[in-house]
C-alpha cells in the first residue's frame, strides 16, 4: 500500500560555519556519551572525515548544540558548518529528546549490513570494536529469529493443553439431568469434537440471543 505523503516546515534558517568551541552544550542534555562512543566518532572523524551538519538553535543569545555536544568536546577548536535551526526553547528540547530514539527504531536489514561491513576496513582500534559489535548484532538477531521461528513450530506443533473440571452434584437428579443434557448436545453440535467445544457453542449462541455484547467464551 502506498504511504501518503506528509507536508512539513524546514526550519533550517542558514548553514553557518563557527567555531565548535563556541557552541554552547543545551542545558538539559541527557546524553551520556561513554569513552567507546568517543573513541568511535574520533576514528571516524579521523579516517573520513566530518560527513555530517550538526544541530544548533540560538539560545539566549549563543548558539547551543541540539544534536553534536560529543563534537563539541572532540574539536573545540576546529570550524565546522552548522545548521541554525529556527526553532523556540521548547521545540529544541522536543527534538533533544526525540532524535536519538527515533533513529533507534529503525530495523535492520541483515543482508545488506553484512555487505557493508564486509566492504569496511579500518586501523583504529575503536571503529574495530565498533564493526565487531554490529557483526555481534547481526549474528544475534539471526539466531534470535530463527530461535523464535523454531519456538513457535515447537508451540503450533505440541499437543494442546486439557483443562478438566470435577462437577459436584447435589442429587442423582441432578447428576441425570447433566447426561442429558451432554447428549442433547451432541446433536445439537454434532460436529463439535469435545464437550467443551459444544459447551462453548451453546452459550455463545446463548448470549447472541441475550444480546451479550461482551467476549466470546
């Protein structure tokens, strides 16, 4: 099915080149960026390069980071392009909040992340481990599918569950009238291949009749 196309506002107001120094960390940052993290980003930044335009938004004056505090402390001292985003206090904290997880909620395709990183040579040590932890990933989603694929033949495949009752009768009056019930049910129900099934079918019917509008038994 084809997905309807959406209409949004750009809020970059202008690509600006500044020092990274200068740029402010927000506030309310809650990112935490571990020694691997940074160590991966330096060799990245290192072996191709800075590839992409970090975040920013006037803040009481400064320019202060949405999106690239991590550069920040790597290259305090180098200019780099930035995008200025037109955006209040308010809007810059909802994209704070929201870029990252969003990224995060994309799949993987399996076939195609295995051809790019078969395609990948690095030398730092850091972007090593960063590669072997994604080939870790790959290798675990696949065993987890196939884990799951396996569990659920296991489960279409095991025999279901029988849930007996004991039924107390107060008198043999009773006890006669319940057989014959069962095998007025039978007919009513011939196709029904246990009691249950029949029990089932006749006060389902029962309630459509009642008008019971609640779940099915």
């Amino acid at each position: 099915m084809k997905r309807k196309s959406i209409r949004t506002r750009d809020r970059v107001r202008e690509i600006r080149t500044v020092r990274v120094g200068d740029i402010r960390p927000h506030p309310k940052n809650w990112r935490v960026h571990p020694e691997s993290q940074r160590a991966a980003l330096a060799a990245s930044l290192q072996e191709v390069g800075s590839a992409r335009v970090p975040l920013v938004y006037e803040h009481e004056g400064n320019l202060t980071w949405i999106d690239g505090h991590l550069w920040g402390d790597l290259l305090p001292d180098q200019e780099m392009r930035v995008a200025v985003l037109d955006v209040t206090d308010r809007e810059a904290e909802y994209l704070l909040a929201t870029l990252d997880p969003i990224a995060s909620l994309a799949n993987r395709n399996e076939k195609l992340l295995a051809e790019i990183l078969s395609g990948i040579s690095t030398k730092k040590a850091a972007m090593k481990d960063l590669l072997a932890s994604l080939q870790a990933k790959k290798e675990a989603s696949v065993t987890e599918a196939t884990a799951r694929k396996n569990g659920a033949q296991r489960a279409k495949d095991a025999p279901q569950p029988v849930i007996a009752y004991n039924i107390i009768f107060d008198t043999t009056g009773q006890q006669d009238l319940w057989f014959e019930f069962l095998k007025w049910l039978k007919g009513e129900f011939p196709t029904a291949e246990t009691i249950g099934e029949r029990l089932a079918s006749y006060i389902r019917d029962h309630m459509i009749r009642e008008g019971y509008d609640g779940p099915e038994p």
